[in-house]
C-alpha cells in the first residue's frame, strides 16, 4: 500500500523533478569557465540535501555583509576569499554545505573579511598548487569560538560539493592574469587557523586529494606560516598528501608585508552594539585558544571527524530515502 501510494506520487512528478531527486550535477565536473558564464545557482536542483545556499553571480548589489555569495577568489595574498558561515556562532560541521564567500577586498560581490580576522598568512606558490595559509580570529567570520571545523571541497557525500554549489577562480594558473575557474581545491578551516589550496590540472589523488579530510593542515598541506607574518613565497611542490610525516616543502624568494599595506576592512558585521565591551573578552579568547589554534589545525580535528560522521550519515540516509522514495 504504501509503494503503490509513493509510486502514486512519483508519478505525478514532473520529469525534471525526478532527475533532480537523483542529484544535481557532480560539482568538480562544472566548468564555468569565468565568472561571467555562471549562473544564477550551479546547483539549483532539489536533490537529496536541496538546493544551493546562495548564488554564484555576484555583483555590486550582493556585496555587503549579509551576501550569500557562493563564488570565490584566490589571486594573491593581498586578494583572496575563504568559505565561512552565514551565520554567527556557527560550527563547520552543521553548516559545510552552506558557506558563502569572505574575501579581503571589494569587487567580487562578497562579505568582507573584517579588520582583525587575519593574524598571519603565507600565500605559497608552488608549481602544481598556490597554497594560502592563516591563523585568524574565527568567530570574526562566524565560526564558534573553540570550533575545530573540518575539510571543505567541490566533492563531498553526494558530489555537490562543500559548500553545495561553491565556485573558485583565480588568475594564477592562467599565465596571461586573467581570471579562469579552478577545478580542484581544498580548504581546512577551524582552530583559528585555515590552508587554502587550489590545484592546477589536478588529477585523481593529486595534491588537492580529499580523502584525508579529518587530518588537517599540517597532513595535507604542511607549512610554516608563522602567527603575525604576512609573507608570498615560492615553494617546491610538497610531497603528495597521504605521506606522514609530510615535510614541510622548500619555500624561497619571501616577500613580507605589514597586515595594513594588505587588509583595510570593516571592523565589525554584526551587533556594533557590543563591540566596545566584548573585544576585550574576545581577545583574551582568541589569545588563550592560541597556543591549541596550531596544534589542532595541523595534527588534525576531532570535530573534523565528528563532521565527516555527521555527513556519511546524512549521506546515508539520503540514499535509503532515496531508494525507498523511487522503489
Ligand atoms: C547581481 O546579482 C544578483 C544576485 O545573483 C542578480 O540577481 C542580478 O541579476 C545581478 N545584477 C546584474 C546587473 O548582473
Ligand atoms: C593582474 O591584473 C590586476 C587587475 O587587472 C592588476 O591589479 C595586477 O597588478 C595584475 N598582475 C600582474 C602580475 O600583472
């Protein structure tokens, strides 16, 4: 009774419909190939987790605060984005597929990344990947103070990726500065610390491989940023993830910079109510979760674990319901 009712349903379904109910598109297989050829959402469809968050066409009017902007950029260390909540006090693990885009300047239709967020990066580039790698203030782009977040790609359970319809581009592989879409990338964000990578040409197990999505910076793309430097250097290629210990890659040709010749943004994005009083306590905070922020970012996260857990079973229960749903 209950088959013949869902296949009752079923069938009143448009067909187009039901080729969402088996999944959108597989997101690292989506070429757009610049900014320009997106659409609206790249993965609007109503498949197993829903639709995309936000949007990909950014422009003057979503950027401001409150964008759910879902393209991002990485071109240099003065010039790139992050994926982080949309909301407040959010943890990584309940909201991967639904970041939006915080990017250090204006131009890209985004959130800014606000004033104090960034404590230190190193923009590397290497020949088969650029990696940019921070500590920050977390809970100055939303994260919950204490989260130690996980691993964010264009793969995830259902292949709609992580965020759900998240697009990078960049002008560093392109060799004449213009902007092309990239593919393959990789972001660990958590701990007040993030590494960003983005892979040219990369291939299956390449160096923007996602299996190892529970073990952090330090396993997957090891460096040695250091809190308060803000340097762009070239480095070898490191050896491909999954080596353990993976050392740290040769780095060469630093060029340092003051955090103010780089960033000059918002100072708050929401409640400028409670700036005054809460930025004390919020320092201390930041300063006592300092000395773990490292640790847990490069020997791993438990949370990043708790995640993966949280989306295998989602991932699960999709299929089951899935197949309960068509059978
Ligand atoms: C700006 O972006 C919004 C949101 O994606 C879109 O609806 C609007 O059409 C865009 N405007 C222009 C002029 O492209
Ligand atoms: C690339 O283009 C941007 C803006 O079009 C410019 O600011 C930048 O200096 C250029 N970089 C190089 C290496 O030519």
């Amino acid at each position: 009774m209950l088959r013949y009712t869902l296949s009752a349903l079923f069938a009143l379904l448009p067909a187009t419909q039901v080729l969402a109910q088996k999944g959108g598109q597989p997101l690292a297989s989506a070429r757009y190939k610049t900014p320009a050829d997106l659409p609206y959402q790249v993965e609007p469809d109503a498949a197993a987790r829903g639709s995309q968050y936000g949007y990909n066409i950014c422009n003057s009017t979503t950027e401001n605060q409150q964008s759910l902007c879902q393209t991002m950029y990485v071109n240099s260390i003065a010039d790139f984005c992050l994926w982080a909540p949309d909301k407040p006090n959010s943890l990584i693990a309940d909201t991967e597929g639904e970041e939006v885009a915080w990017c250090t300047r204006k131009g890209h239709g985004t959130r800014l990344i606000p004033d104090g967020t960034l404590q230190g990066v190193q923009f590397l580039t290497a020949p088969d990947y650029t990696l940019i790698v921070g500590y920050m203030d977390q809970t100055k782009v939303n994260l919950q103070s204490g989260d130690e977040g996980g691993e964010l790609d264009p793969h995830g359970q259902d292949l709609r990726g992580n965020p759900m319809g998240g697009m990078v581009y960049s002008t560093v592989f392109s060799g004449s500065n213009t902007t092309v879409q990239v593919p393959e990338w990789n972001l660990f964000i958590g701990g007040d610390f993030f590494c960003l990578k983005i892979c040219k040409n990369d291939k299956p197990g390449g160096f923007c491989n996602n299996i190892y999505d529970t073990k952090g910076c330090g396993f997957n793309s090891p460096s040695n940023s250091q809190k308060g430097v803000y340097e762009s250097c070239y480095s070898d290629n490191m050896q491909l993830p999954g080596a353990d210990p993976n050392p740290v890659p040769a780095s060469s040709k630093c060029t340092q910079y003051a955090s103010t010749d780089l960033y000059g943004m918002p100072t708050a994005t929401t409640a400028p109510a409670s700036t005054t009083t809460s930025s004390a306590h919020t320092s201390a905070t930041s300063a006592s979760l300092t000395a773990s922020a490292g640790v847990a970012a490069k020997t791993g996260s438990p949370n990043g674990a708790r995640a993966f857990g949280v989306s295998l079973l989602v991932g699960v229960a999709g299929i089951v319901l899935s197949i309960v749903f068509l059978a």
